[in-house]
C-alpha cells in the first residue's frame, strides 16, 4: 500500500498530475513503449485490466486517431474520448474475448495488434497469495492475447515476481518469437512488478 505522504514526494505522481494522466502507471507504459516499440500508429490495443485509465491515455497518444483502443476492467472506467471502454472480468475469459472480439469488429477492425496488461490483484498482504493471484491475471492476459493478437502482434504484461514467475515467463516465450522482462524506472523501487514483453506472436 503506497502511502499518502509517499505520493507527494513522488516525481512520476507529480507529473501525471501535471500532464493529464489519470495514473502514475502512464509513465511505464511510456518508457516500455520507449524501449520496446511495441505500439505504432494505427494500431489496435486492447488493454486489459485498464481503470482508471493512464496506459489507455498513452495507448490512444500512440496509436493516434487512425488507431483503436479498447480498454477492459472489472471497474467502471470513466470515458476516455475515442477509447471503447468494456467492464468485464479478464479471468472470465471466454466472455471476455467475446466482448472484445464484437468491439473489434465495431470498430472495423478483426485482430488485435497490440495486448496490453497492467492487471494487479487487490493486494492481501500474503506475499504468496498476491503472487500467485498476479500470475492467474497475466495468465488469463496471455490467453486473451493469443486469442486475439494478429500474427507477429506484440504483449506486454505485468506479473509479481516469485514462484511462479519463470512458468510465465515460459509460457510467453513459447508464444512469441521474441521475450523480454524489463523494469521500468516509474516502478517503485521496492516493488516486486515486472513487465514481460513478447514481441511477434506466432499465431
Ligand atoms: C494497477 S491498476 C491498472 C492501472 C492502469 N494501467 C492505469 O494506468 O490507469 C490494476 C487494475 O487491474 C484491475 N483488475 C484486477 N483484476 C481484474 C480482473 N479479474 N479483470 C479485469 N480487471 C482486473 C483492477 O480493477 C485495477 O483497475
């Protein structure tokens, strides 16, 4: 739990403030895509695990106005203008899909480019719990990913690290032809969040 006083000193806190992002989280979605590219012009992104809604801010900035965002989360996310917005539970991930899927077509679009997840559990205070609840999102990420993602799309997606981290890890691997773990520098130091990238879905 980020305390209060803790926020105030927080560079990357004060910045979304300043430039209009609804989440400090925008700026790690700006140094992955910095390094990884993975999000070009005209693009369709589906984020999952979306609210409040920064990284969808960022996916919309990137894709520009010839591009899609869908963005997805158990909680309601305000509008975001030019940004479909679903509320669904990605561990649910047929119906998911299915919603996804009626968007994508709604918007002239029958694939995915890019799948995005910043997906986090509500923390338990059990270290074991909360990795292992963060390892069931990334893996309902990544099947929604492979479900819709076109051939050679790209992912990027958060996990915990801990036991279950190299079977993720793994798992990703087997699915793209490219994998990479990064840390951006807007993750807090002590926190135990990693982005996994897989670049070039094999379809
Ligand atoms: C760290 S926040 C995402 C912040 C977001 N990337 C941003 O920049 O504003 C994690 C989100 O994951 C969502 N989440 C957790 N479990 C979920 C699930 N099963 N289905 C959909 N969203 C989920 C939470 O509701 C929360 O909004």
């Amino acid at each position: 739990m980020v305390k209060q006083a803790d926020l105030k000193t927080d560079r990357f806190y004060k910045a979304a403030k300043e430039e209009g992002y609804r989440s400090r989280s925008a700026f790690k979605l700006l140094q992955i895509s910095k390094k990884f590219k993975q999000i070009k012009a005209g693009d369709a992104v589906v984020d999952l695990g979306a609210a409040p809604g920064g990284w969808s801010q960022v996916a919309h900035e990137l894709v520009g106005d010839r591009g899609v965002v869908i963005s997805v989360d158990l909680q309601t996310i305000e509008k975001i203008e030019d940004v479909v917005v679903l509320t669904n539970d990605i561990t649910n991930e047929e119906e998911t899909i299915k919603a996804i899927k009626d968007a994508l077509v709604s918007k002239g679009r029958d694939t995915a480019d890019v799948v995005i997840s910043d997906a986090a559990p509500q923390m338990s205070g059990n270290k074991d719990l909360d990795q292992f609840r963060s390892f069931e999102l990334s893996t309902a990420a990544l099947t929604i990913a492979v479900k819709l993602l076109k051939n050679n799309g790209n992912f990027v997606t958060k996990i915990f690290q801990g036991e279950y981290y190299p079977q993720f890890y793994r798992g990703v691997k087997e699915k793209f032809q490219i994998t990479k773990a990064y840390a951006p520098e807007a993750s807090r130091k002590r926190s135990a969040e990693v982005y996994v990238v897989g670049k070039g879905c094999k379809g």
